[in-house]
C-alpha cells in the first residue's frame, strides 16, 4: 500500500522522536532519590570540604540530597573502584582528585582503569600548591634555592604528606626541571610533615596552599613561590615557580566523575548544574576564601585535561622512582 505523501512525512518524523523520548523523560526525572559522592579521603580535608560544597549545591539545584561518603585509603583507590562498580545510573559519583591521575602509574596493579572507566562530568576548580622553606634557608626566590641546593647537594630534606601525594610529585618535578639533589622525607599527612618543617628538621615542602597560608601569614613559613601558571590572588605578591623555571606548572585539579555508560543526558545535566553553580557570587566568594579558582569545563575538556596530567605524572613517578607508602 502506498501511503500518501503527507502521511508518510508525518509517521517519519514521529518515528525519529521515539527513540529520544525515554532519554528525555530520564534526564527529566533524575534524581528521583538521594545520590552519592564518594571521597577517597577523611572528613575535615581540602577534598571533603569541597565535596560537601558541590554537594550542597547539587541538592539545592536538582531538588534531591546529594550525600557524601567518605571512603579514605590506598589513596583513593578505595573510593574510585567503589564507583567504578557501582550502577552507571547516576546515582554514584566520585570527588575527582589529582591522585586519580598519578595512581595510573604510581600503583602496578589497579583493578580498574581510571581514563577507560570513569566518566568525567565536570571539572570544579583548580589550585595552586605553594613552594615554602622555613625561615632559617637562607634564599628568599626561587632562583637562589635553586642555588643552594645546587652548592648542597643531598642535605636538603624536602617533606610532603606522604609517597605519590601531590606535593610529594610537585617537589619531584621541581628536582627534576631543576637538576637539584633533595632528600625526600615522606610524613603520614600534611600535619607532621608541617610540624617538622616549623621546627627546621625539614627545611622545604611544596605544601596545598590552603594548609599553609596562615603559617605564611604569621611568618612561621617562608612563600618561594605558587605552583599554579599564574599566581593566587591569596598570595598576590607571591610568584610563580614558573618565572624563574619556565614550564613548571602544577594545579591540585578536583571535578567530578561518574562510572562509565552512565546516560549523556544525566552526565549534561550534573555537568549544566555544577556549571551554573560556580558563577553564583556567593559561591565564587566561597571558592576565593579556600583558595579555589572555579574551572568551568565541558566534560570532553575535562577528559582531556585529565589525559594531559595522567601523562605528565607518569614521566615524573618513573623520573623519581616514587612507590606508594
């Protein structure tokens, strides 16, 4: 039977929109229930005040309780294959945080792939580490730590939070690019390693600016320098490691990730709320007291962003030789 043009047009164009409806009809609906973000570290830390901000923003947009759960150990991997096993139904995210892109290489046998089996939804922000000695080092600029390391070579002690942390691979890339010989003395978290670098048993610690910034203040640390491209505009008169050794560049990256095959329309939806969040004033006056610099992403550039640092901390884990604590 041959149908009539208009007719035939008509049951066409119907046809092309059924398959969208459902899709349509899912973004519509989700969240019907509470959703989960799950952190690879403790209560009260950088990652988990930022978490419980996104969270809080999420639940007041998209009308549902966004919850975190802390699920600290083998430096995030614990977190990360909880969600990489969980349903790609939206209801399971993940705090994305530099050691996501360092444990590729820095852990010989992961049980997921991290670029493969997370999806990225957004990047959040982006923040510095900062470059501090204490008081007793002799260089006030980068340029004259670079050469007293250099006429000392091995008696530097340079501290971080522990093996294969962000600063701990901060520090490497400075001895890398730098050409200088520093001892690294890993510490089980920020705290100890701060409290031997107040005392002088440690003389450098390329620290998350947001732990040190008042010991700046105080006088108690020293600032050489942001690891950041630009400089923080908590530390305006601070500048970069970058001025005095061209390339460096280190950002503490954190955004959000889902598992893999969760639906393009519930990752666009996560993706447009958090997008709309970090240009609240209110939030954006948030993000400057902790330090953060909103970073506003598609979820193709945070993927690719994700790639570039994933490559970049694999060069410096083998430069070094690092293993996880």
């Amino acid at each position: 039977m041959k149908l009539p043009r208009r007719k035939f047009l008509h049951l066409a164009a119907s046809a092309a929109v059924l398959p969208v409806l459902p899709r349509v009809a899912r973004a519509q609906a989700y969240p019907t229930r509470p959703v989960r973000i799950i952190v690879g570290y403790a209560a009260g830390g950088g990652a988990d005040i930022l978490a419980r901000l996104i969270a809080q923003w999420l639940s007041e947009r998209l009308g549902q309780q966004f919850v975190i759960e802390n699920r600290p150990g083998a430096g995030s991997n614990i977190a990360t294959e909880a969600v990489v096993r969980a349903p790609a139904d939206g209801y399971t995210l993940l705090l994305v945080a530099p050691a996501n892109t360092i444990n590729a290489t820095l852990f010989d046998n992961l049980n997921f792939n991290f670029i493969r089996d997370i999806a990225p939804v957004a990047g959040i922000s982006r923040s510095p580490n900062v470059m501090v000695v204490n008081p007793s080092v002799p260089a006030k600029t980068v340029r004259e730590f670079i050469a007293y390391a250099k006429a000392n070579p091995g008696k530097l002690n340079m501290a971080s939070g522990g093996n294969g942390s962000s600063p701990h691979l901060s520090g490497e890339l400075f001895k890398m690019m730098a050409g200088v010989d520093m001892l690294h003395v890993p510490y089980r978290g920020g705290a100890p390693a701060l409290a031997d670098l107040f005392s002088g048993q440690v003389q450098v610690m390329f620290d998350n600016l947001n732990s040190s910034i008042e010991h700046i203040r105080t006088g108690r640390l020293r600032a050489l320098a942001v690891t950041t491209a630009v400089r923080a505009e908590t530390l305006p008169d601070t500048p970069t490691v970058g001025d005095s050794l061209p390339g460096y560049e280190v950002s503490v990256v954190n955004g959000l990730g889902a598992p893999k095959n969760t639906p393009p329309e519930i990752i666009d939806l996560l993706h447009k709320a958090i997008n709309a969040s970090l240009t609240d004033p209110k939030n954006k006056e948030r993000f400057a007291q902790l330090g953060l610099v909103p970073m506003s992403m598609l979820p193709t550039e945070f993927a690719k962003l994700i790639a570039d640092e994933t490559e970049k901390w694999a060069k410096v884990v083998k430069f070094s030789g690092a293993k996880p604590d």
